[in-house]
C-alpha cells in the first residue's frame, strides 16, 4: 500500500490546487481523479475546466464575436458581409483552449511531483482509499489526512430526464454541432442565461423558463431588474412562475405543456436544457460504509476549517456547503493545504464574488439591498449607470449601472453590485475594498484612471455621499 501524507480525491479546482498547495509545502502528496474526456482519456481540472466555466466561457466569447460583428460593428462604421458560422471550428477552439489548460495542470502536477492517480477512489477507512483505475485494476493508497474534493452532478428534474440528445444538462449543451432552431431552458438561473446566451447569440429562439416569479431572486434587486429587461430586450424569452406540466418527446421534437401566470401554452422546440441546479457528488465514495456526516442536502458537512466528522478528513468545494464556484473551491482548498501545514489558514466567505458572463455582466460581492433591509440594517447606496461613463460610451456600451451599499454610520462597505461591460474584472476592486475593510470614501478618494469603467465605480461610491460628479 502506497502512502502519503495528504491522498486528494477529486481533480477539479478544489482538489488540484489544494494538490499544488500541499506539494508546494513539501508534503508528500497523491491525486485521485476519475475524470475522462469524451474519447476515454483521463484528464485533470474536474467540470471546471473540461465542461463548466472554461468551455462556457469559450462560447460565450465566440458568440459574442459573432453577435457583435453583425449588430454592433455597423456603428462603428465598419461593414460586414456576411459573417457566417462555423460551428465545427468554434466547438473545435473551445476543445483546444479546454486541452491547452487541463494540460497546463498535469504540467503543473509533473513539476511539484504530485503522484495523479487517474480512477475512481472509494473511502475504506482509517484514511484509507481505494482506487479503482479506468483498467478495473484496483490498489489502496492511505494518507495522513485526506481531502475530498468530488464536485457536483447536474440535478436531474423528474418531469424532463435528461437523455442526452433532446433533453440535456449543461455538458450536452455546450456541446450541440448544431444551432437548434428553437430551445427551452428550464432554469433561468446561471447555467440557464450563459448557455441560453451563447444559443440565442448563434441564431436559435430561447425560451427561459424560471419557477420562481422573481428573476435572479439572490441577485440585488436593482440588478436582477435591469438584466431582465437587457437580456429580454436582446430576445431571451423569460417566463416567470413558469412550470412544465407536460413533457413529451419524439424523434424530432420535445413538446412541452407549460404553465404560468398567463396560463397554459404549448412549446414544440428541438432541445431542451435543464439547469435547475447541482447536487453534491458522493456516488461510490462508501460514505455511509466509513461513518462520513453529510446535511439534510447530501452535502458533506464540515466545520469552519473544512474538517469532516472523520479525524484527518477534510472536504472542500461544491460537495460542501457555501457557493458552488470554482474560486470558492479553489481558496478552501489553500485554506486546507496550509492549516495541514502548520499555518494560519484563512477564508473569508464574506467576499466570494459571483460573476454571470452574459451581457452585460453580472457581479457582485457581499450583502444585497433585500438582505440588508432583511436585516433592519441602516445603510445608504450610490448608483452609478454606465450611461454617464465615458469608456462605456466609447465602448458603444452604456447599459447597466454600479450600486455600492455601505454602512449608514460606519460607511463601511457591506456590498457592491455591478451590471455593465466587464463587471466580471470590475468586481475585483470592491472585494480588495471590503477585505481590507474599506469605506465608499475610501474608494470614492482613490483615482481612478480615465477614461475607465472603473471610473462608474468611483462615481458610485462618491454617489452613496450624494456627490457623484456625472450625475
Ligand atoms: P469539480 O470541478 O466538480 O471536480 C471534481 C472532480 O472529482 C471531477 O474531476 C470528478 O470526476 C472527480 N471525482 C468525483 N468523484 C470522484 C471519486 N470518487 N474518485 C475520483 N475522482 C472523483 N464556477 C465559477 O466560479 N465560474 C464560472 O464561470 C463557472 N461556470 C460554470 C459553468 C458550468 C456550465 C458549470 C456546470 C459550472 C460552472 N462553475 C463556475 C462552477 C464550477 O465549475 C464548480 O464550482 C467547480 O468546478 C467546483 O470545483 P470542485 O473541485 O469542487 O469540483
Ligand atoms: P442555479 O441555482 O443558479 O439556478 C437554478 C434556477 O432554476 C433557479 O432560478 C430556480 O428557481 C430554477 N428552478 C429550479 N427548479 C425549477 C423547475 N422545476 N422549473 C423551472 N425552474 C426551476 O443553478 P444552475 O444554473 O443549474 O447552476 C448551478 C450552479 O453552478 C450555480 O449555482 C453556480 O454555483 C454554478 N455556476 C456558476 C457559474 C458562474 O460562476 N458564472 C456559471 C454556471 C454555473
């Protein structure tokens, strides 16, 4: 039986960096990941990198290029004849960026000598795994501690199960070789306007259906608004309060009975995405065999510092409690690696920022304004819209807007919410701001290059004291 002092399992952002982490601090360290791509090869960055936020984001920027070479450019002054679409060789650069990267991890793993152990691990006790490799060939390695790391499936919907040619999760739709005609996603959430975006930008009709009557519920409120009427104005079909009570399929087409608050409708489309959320990953680990805690959601439960009730054992990323995001995952499992290591590890879950890659983008960090007033909590809010920005109209890019929350005596920053062009990289000053524990006045008496976005987030924060300057 082969031994290390830290047997990781599961290869995705939470389980190989925790990897690096640890090999980095001179522990003798094993990875065990049952991934493989779809011709059979194994490889590294679990949904990650192989089927979530790298490959979407690949479509996501190829069908932007192609939305905005036929709609935008003309503005510009700058004419297009017709632009076409491959979607073969958009499809084939998303799989190369995928490669290019899964491959820079098991570089990575080469370099700080981590042993990849490419099979399925199963907990036999006594921090005891054992690995079946993709050639049934089975060993036992054994840790000092260990790390689970397994991620998340999609989670299936009874009344549309996925089958993997009309109705599929989110891998199967950032895999389609054809732009379907007409599309419905069940689920307006994440998952559901990316991948709703990206079909809808290459040509297909998209209806979204969403159960809650609230669009992007956990979204601030001025925010979760105005994506509705950007993405709608764009041509995204939302239903709210919307449920399907019917589903049929045949060989060319899924019928679906719909109801909402306009009452009931029929929708006959080609493809059907379900993306109603993740469920925690915890198939053939044996965690009832070794005793392992999960919560009354299947999640594995851990303490502050990612312990599990089994000594020596930790958990991290989407199989735990907390956002399922890939940085999240990633910082808990440095946060593991150090405190194993001796060191004073730290997370703070109080500034994980969210990001949502349509466009505009969507993000945001700490509390919303419904939490806030929730939570009888005196604050004061600056908004700022892109439309008084500079860069934005540069840009040709002026919907959306900065809202920043601060404390009404302190001023301390309790949230900021951004809606515009890259909110997704703009976020990252206001999480600095509220790690080090800033004020809107800290950030409205910094310069700000001009002309910038970021300039909408000073105008902001100068906003929340009723002195924005373009307002
Ligand atoms: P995973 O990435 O799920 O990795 C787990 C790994 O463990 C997998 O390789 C799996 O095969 C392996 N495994 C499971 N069980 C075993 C076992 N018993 N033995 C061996 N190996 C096992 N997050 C963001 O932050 N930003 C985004 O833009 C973003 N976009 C996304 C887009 C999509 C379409 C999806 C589906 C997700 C997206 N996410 C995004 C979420 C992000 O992918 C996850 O939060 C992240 O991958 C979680 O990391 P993880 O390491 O916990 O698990
Ligand atoms: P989600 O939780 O974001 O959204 C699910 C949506 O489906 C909700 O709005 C919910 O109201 C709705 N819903 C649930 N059941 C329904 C039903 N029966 N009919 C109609 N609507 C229903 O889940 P999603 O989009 O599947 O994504 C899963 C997770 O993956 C995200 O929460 C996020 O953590 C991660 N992710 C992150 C991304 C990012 O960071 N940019 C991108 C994609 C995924």
């Amino acid at each position: 039986m082969d031994k290390f002092d830290i047997v990781v399992i599961g290869g995705g952002p939470g389980g190989y960096v925790a990897a690096i982490r640890c090999a980095q601090l001179g522990l003798k360290t094993a990875c065990i990941d049952s991934w493989r791509t779809e011709d059979g090869k194994p490889a590294l960055g679990g949904v990650c990198l192989n089927v979530g936020c790298i490959p979407s984001k690949a479509l996501l920027d190829s069908s932007h290029h192609y939305e905005h070479a036929q709609h935008a450019l003309p503005a510009h002054g700058i004419t297009t004849k017709g632009v076409q679409l491959d979607i073969g060789v958009m499809q084939a650069r998303k799989q190369k960026v995928v490669r290019t990267l899964t491959g820079g991890i098991e570089a990575l793993f080469l370099k700080h000598k981590i042993t990849w152990l490419r099979g399925h691990g199963r907990l036999i006790g006594e921090r005891q795994v054992e690995v079946r490799g993709h050639d049934g060939a089975t060993q036992t390695v054994q840790g000092k501690h260990l790390i689970i790391a397994t991620g998340s499936t999609p989670a299936p919907l009874e009344q549309a199960p996925f089958d993997g040619e009309r109705i599929v999760d989110s891998t199967g739709a950032l895999a389609f070789t054809e732009v379907p005609k007409k599309m419905v996603v069940i689920g307006g959430g994440v998952i559901g306007l990316e991948l709703g975006s990206v079909w809808r930008r290459l040509g297909a009709e998209v209806v979204v259906l969403n159960r809650g009557k609230v669009f992007l519920s956990k979204v601030d409120e001025d925010l979760g608004k105005e994506a509705y009427r950007q993405l709608g104005a764009q041509g995204l079909d939302i239903r709210l309060g919307a449920q399907v009570t019917k589903l049929s399929v045949n060989k060319k087409q899924v019928s679906l009975q719909i109801k909402d608050g306009k009452g009931e409708a029929t929708l006959k489309v080609d493809k059907v995405l379900v993306a109603t959320g993740r469920v925690p990953n915890t198939e053939g680990l044996n965690v009832e065999g070794v005793g392992l805690a999960v919560d009354a959601h299947g999640f594995i439960a851990v303490d502050e510092h990612c312990r599990t009730n089994l000594p020596g054992v930790y958990a991290i990323g989407d199989v735990v409690r907390g956002p399922m995001l890939a940085h999240k995952a990633s910082e808990e499992g440095v946060a593991v690696a150090e405190h194993l290591a001796g060191q004073h590890s730290h997370m703070n879950y109080e500034t994980i920022p969210w990001v949502i890659y349509t466009w505009p983008e969507i993000a945001w960090v700490g509390k919303t304004t419904q939490q806030l007033r929730d939570a009888n909590r005196d604050f004061r809010a600056g908004i700022f819209p892109f439309m008084g920005n500079g860069r934005a109209h540069a840009m040709g890019d002026t919907a959306g807007l900065v809202k920043i929350l601060s404390d009404a005596k302190t001023d301390r920053v309790l949230g900021v919410h951004i809606i515009g062009p890259y909110a997704s990289e703009m976020i990252s000053e206001a999480v600095t701001v509220m790690e080090f524990g800033g004020a809107a006045e800290d950030i409205a008496r910094t310069v700000h290059a001009h002309p910038t976005l970021s300039e909408a987030m000073h105008e902001a924060a100068l906003a929340v004291a009723d002195r924005a300057l373009h307002r």
